[in-house]
C-alpha cells in the first residue's frame, strides 16, 4: 500500500450529521417541522430587550444552551438612546450570518477548504418611509448589497459557486427576497 | 388661571424630534438616504461573528455609540456548536423590536400611555427547504405569527388600532412581508 497525498478538508462543518439529517427528515416530514420563537419586551422610547432560547423541531422541545439575549434601539440621531443596533441591522446580521454559514457547508461538501472569509453587507433605506414623509416611499431596504471576500483552495469560478449554491439554500436570503406571510395579533 | 388635569404621557418618545425629522426629511430627500451596515467574519462551521458600528444618513457617516458584537450559529441539533442564535431567529428579533418601537412612537403620537408591551415571535418553517430534501420545499419561513400583550390607558380597540398603525410603518415588517433585490458578489 502507498500512501495517497489526499487534502483533509476541514471546515468545521460535520457533513455526515448534515446528510443523515437530510436522509432522516427527508422520510420524516414530521419532524422537519420546526418553529423559532422569540420573546420581546418593551424597555422605554424604541428600545426594547429579547431572548432566544427554546425552539420546536425533530417532534420535540429543543434549546440553545444558554439565553441569549439582545437589546434593539434607534440611534441617537433619531433622538433615541442607542441601546442597541436598529431592528433592521439585526436583519443583515441574520443574512449575513446565514450565508456564511452556507458557503461553509458547500465548501466542505465540495471538498474546498476554506481559509478565510468575510463579508460586508449595506442596506440601502429611504427614511421617509418609516417617518410617514413620503406614502410613496416604502418602508424596508430598497436594496441590499452583501460582498464577500474569500479565501480558499479553489478557483475564483468554484469560490463564485460557492456562495451561489449559499444562496440558493438560504433560509435568511428567502426571507428578504420572497415574501413571507406575517399574522399580528394583540392578547 | 386654573389647572387643567392633562395627564402626561410619557413613553420615552421624543414626538417633536419625530416631527421635525419627518419635516425636515420630507423637504431634503438626500438627507433620507441611509445605508446600515454590518460585517461578518467566518469563524468555523456554521459559527460567524458579526459587527455593527457606522452608517450613512442625514447626509454624512453617523455611529452608533459602541460597536455592538454578534454571534451566528446553528444549534446543537443541527451538529453545530450553538455559540449564538440561528440567522432565523436573529429576523425574529429584528421585527420584533421594529413593531415594538412603533407602538410605543404610536401611543406618544396618539396621547397613549404604555405601561407594558410583550411581544411572542413564531416563525414557522419546513426545515427540508435548507437541507435540500424537497424541492418543494422552501428555505424560509412559512409562515411569522406574533402576539402582543399590551396593558395602557387605552381601549382594546385602541391598542389594536395602535399595533396596526406599527405594522404600517414597520421597515422590517415590510423586509419580511415583500420582496427586497439583494445582490452578493464576491471581490
């Protein structure tokens, strides 16, 4: 026997969960099903104070293993106290997030390593939407400019279908770019 | 002179630095051009870190009093090391603190005194979407549903009529409700 020069990639990712999940819930509807849940409490002004804990999925009351816990505010330029970023910068965190944790997953299913990467996102708003000056101005981004740098054991084409195929299984970039129904109702 | 018995209410709000944004914005478009931002650096797997510090608006770079810091992961169950709350869930704090901040801008604009509001976060979601089990299937959510819990001086109609009015002017509800152009290119 030889030994064969093969290129242990390891991005930190553990594809063999990630396929047998796929195969178990792919014959398993049921337990695909799951539910994120937040919980929300108004501080004063705009700022207001959140946890992340419990979720529901695989048929069954999962956690994290801690509280996490957020604090969102407008800034002082909005004569607010700043408390915490804006609601909708915890939106690009959550893209951003989403898609970097993507282009991991492919990499390792593609056999890439991965050495670096990072990203930076710009949200473009018009503020007379959300301050009511202009009916004809929508509220959100009217775009969303997300660039990556990234480096890797790969072709600049293999790294473009990296966060290509990123895309395409974003839960977070569905969400920005496809509407998503939102029932609000008051206890 | 006698004393009128106005209450006085106070939810934090500045309402007259709302006003004279929405004056001065409406009457200087390019004022109300912003651009939020956030950057993200892959640690390993699943797991990112993200920053939130300056932007664009009112015509120059604003910040934000501190750089606020995030973390991104998927949880425990998924194979991952939990260091943060999902992409998904950091959305559901997003539009949980936007509607927030509305209601309780909208009870100042409106006379409404808060004592309290509490907000649930449901978003639902087929988790086969971002595994690539089904097709069919999509990534995001299927489906948001978010409760509030509201106690001020008001009627149940007009807490109701208050929490409308949010969803109006709601940036994220809009992000979440329609469709946003996001572009991902990689330098």
């Amino acid at each position: 026997m030889t030994m064969t020069d093969t290129p242990v990639v390891d991005n930190g990712i553990n594809l063999q969960a990630l396929l047998d999940a796929r195969d178990a819930l792919g014959a398993d509807p049921a337990a695909a099903q799951f539910q994120w849940r937040t919980a929300c409490t108004w501080r004063s002004g705009t700022h207001s104070h959140h946890t992340v804990h419990t979720f529901e999925g695989l048929g069954s009351r999962q956690s994290h293993n801690q509280v996490f816990a957020f604090d969102v505010d407008h800034p002082e330029c909005f004569a607010s106290e700043d408390h915490g970023p804006t609601p909708v910068e915890y939106v690009l965190v959550g893209l951003a997030g989403c898609l970097t944790a993507g282009v991991a997953a492919v990499a390792q299913m593609r056999g890439i390593q991965l050495r670096s990467v990072t990203a930076t996102l710009e949200g473009e708003m018009d503020v007379r939407g959300v301050l009511g000056a202009d009916n004809d101005v929508r509220n959100g981004f009217s775009a969303i400019n997300v660039t990556f740098t990234i480096d890797a054991d790969a072709t600049p084409d293999e790294i473009a279908a990296l966060v290509a195929q990123s895309q395409k299984r974003s839960a977070v970039y569905d969400v920005v770019t496809n509407p998503t129904n939102v029932t609000v109702e008051v206890r």
